[in-house]
C-alpha cells in the first residue's frame, strides 16, 4: 500500500482556526511543512503532495526548491501569477462549447437560471484581452512557455508532476492538447476527465482517479528507491 496523510489547514474542515496572525498564504506552506516533517519523525524521507484547486496551488509553492518532494498530483489547479490570457480564452471555450449549441442553455438564460455574474464577467475580460493585445506590442509569456518553465524547474529537482483536469479545467486540456502532449516525459503527464466534475464527486471517478494516482506513484517509488 501507499502510506499516506490527509489534512485540513487550520479554519478548514474540522480543523480549528489559528489563534495567530499568520497570512492564510503562509499558513497554507507552514502547516504542509509541518505535516512533512511530522512524517520524517517517522522514518518516510520522500514525498508526494496531492492537492486539488487551491490546494494545488499550495503544493506547488511548498515543492517549489524542495528536494525531499518527489511528485506533486495538481487537480484542476490555478496558479497566483500564471497567464490571465490563457485562464480567459479557457473559461471562454468553456462556455462557447458547453452552450452555444445547448438548446437548454438558451432556456437558462432567458429564463434567469444562469450565474449572469460569472457569464459577463467572463465575456468581458475576453474582450478586454482582445482589445488590450492587439492594441499592446509587449509580448506575452504563452502557456506552453510558462508550463515549460515550470515543469524544467521541477525536473531538475527531480520532482515528478501528475496534472489532472476535469470540468471547466479541462479546456486547457482542449485548447492546448498538442503542448501537454509536447511536455509529457517521465517528469511530466496530464489526465483529462471530460465527464467529471470539479470535485470529482462521482465514486466511479474517484476510483478511476485513485487507481491512476496510486499507478503513478508505484512507478515514482520504483524511481526512488
């Protein structure tokens, strides 16, 4: 078996707030660190962080120049700085090709029952991206730039990274298949789950998802030991 350790950070789940002033973005990477070295009492010197959406994120920054982390699994992660183009033009695709030929779609929204929030705000920051790049001359890093620089990071700390999408996410998938297939090696895979949702609640993609991260790992362990 994989041993293993689940954890809420303090203020989440069942876990009791800090009493101190700590930011949550410090709290996040301290108490993951803590986590890991509570596990090195213990005799395990290698690890593997598995995080989903924020948590994700939180994984990166903790594996970031870490060598004691062998892999990061990152479910439908974001990112605090990464290509606001990219994140755009997805969540765009996302909705052009869930609705646009959706005839129950049309109903919700002439009938109220849409997130009219979430649906102009991400219309309008599409437009907004348009204008400001033709009209802008600077050059953004692309998406297959930014996720070459972090998976070469990573690779030469020989950390190995799962990326897993689903839902929305997956569009990164959809709109940039040929890059993730360009940066898939041993350090590097990405899974696409178009049928499941963000949090994976169907026990049948749970399973499926299980069996891949555990698959995964089996073979990151055999690499170090």
């Amino acid at each position: 078996g994989i041993s293993s350790l689940r954890i809420d950070l303090s203020g989440i789940g069942d876990s009791l707030p800090r009493s101190d002033d700590l930011a949550a973005e410090e709290i996040a990477v301290q108490e993951i660190n803590d986590a890991i070295h509570l596990l090195e009492s213990r005799g395990f010197t290698r690890f593997i962080l598995f995080g989903i959406c924020s948590g994700a994120v939180q994984a990166i920054k903790v594996a970031a120049n870490n060598s004691k982390i062998a892999g990061i699994v990152l479910i439908n992660t974001g990112s605090d700085d990464g290509n606001t183009e990219a994140n755009t033009e997805a969540a765009l695709q996302f909705y052009l090709q869930r609705s646009i030929l959706n005839i129950n779609a049309w109903k919700n929204l002439f009938t109220g029952k849409v997130n009219y929030t979430a649906l102009f705000v991400t219309l309008f920051s599409a437009i907004k991206q348009k204008i400001s790049s033709s009209s802008s001359k600077a050059k953004k890093r692309s998406f297959e730039d930014e996720l070459q620089q972090m998976t070469s990071s990573y690779q030469q700390q020989d950390t190995a990274i799962l990326m897993i999408m689903s839902d929305r996410h997956a569009q990164y998938y959809s709109l940039y298949k040929t890059v993730f297939d360009k940066a898939e090696n041993d350090h590097f895979k990405a899974l696409f789950y178009p049928k499941t949702d963000h949090l994976f609640t169907s026990l049948s993609a749970q399973k499926d998802l299980i069996d891949e991260v555990c698959q995964w790992s089996d073979v990151l362990a055999e690499k170090n030991l």
